[in-house]
C-alpha cells in the first residue's frame, strides 16, 4: 500500500497541533503531528508503546519522570501505559509509529 503525503487527512487535534495518520496496518501505525511554538500536550498514558522521530523544530517531552529537550534527529521511546507529554519549543514536526495502532486515529480510505 502507499499512501502520498498530500492524500493525508489533516486533523486539528487542538488548535496549533496537526495530525495525519500516514499508514497502518495490523500491527503498527505511523503518524504525523505538525505542532505549533507553545502548544502542549498534558501528560497521558495508552495501552500502544509509541517511538518517535524529531523532524524539524524542538521539544520538550516528559516521559515517565524523564524530561528531555529534543532536536531534529532526536527519536524517543514510551511504554505503553508511561505517562508521557511535549512542551513545543520551537514550531515541529514530529513522526510517531504507534503499536497496535490506535483506533481512534484510524480514518477512512
């Protein structure tokens, strides 16, 4: 399957914070989150283990009782059920691959 940026859907999760499911498939799911300077994203937790990869901008992301200041290159693990959130730095984008996918970021194709 493939699957062009440009047929994305864009999704505004909160205002400043972009999501496009990419792919999926039973297994894992890769997203992206175009995030604006300042927005926050509160501590959570979920039952997927999620890795992420800094594309561009900067991040502070809190996972477990670990905080640490991410640039482009950066990746980043968190166990499904850790508690984890981002302070946004500098305007970013940032890939997450979520296993098993999660369900309420799946969209119709």
């Amino acid at each position: 399957m493939l699957l062009r940026h440009s047929e994305a859907l864009p999704v505004e999760v909160v205002p400043g914070l972009v999501r496009r499911t990419l792919a999926e498939g039973k297994a894992m799911m890769i997203c992206e989150f175009s995030l604006d300077e300042g927005v926050k994203i509160p501590m959570h937790s979920h039952p997927h283990e999620q890795v992420g990869y800094v594309v561009s901008g900067s991040i502070r992301m809190t996972i477990g009782e670990s905080t640490f200041e991410m640039n482009p290159g950066d990746s980043y693990f968190a166990r499904a059920g850790v508690p984890h959130g981002v302070v946004v730095l500098h305007r970013a984008v940032v890939v997450d691959t979520f296993s098993p996918p999660r369900e309420d970021y799946r969209v119709p194709r």
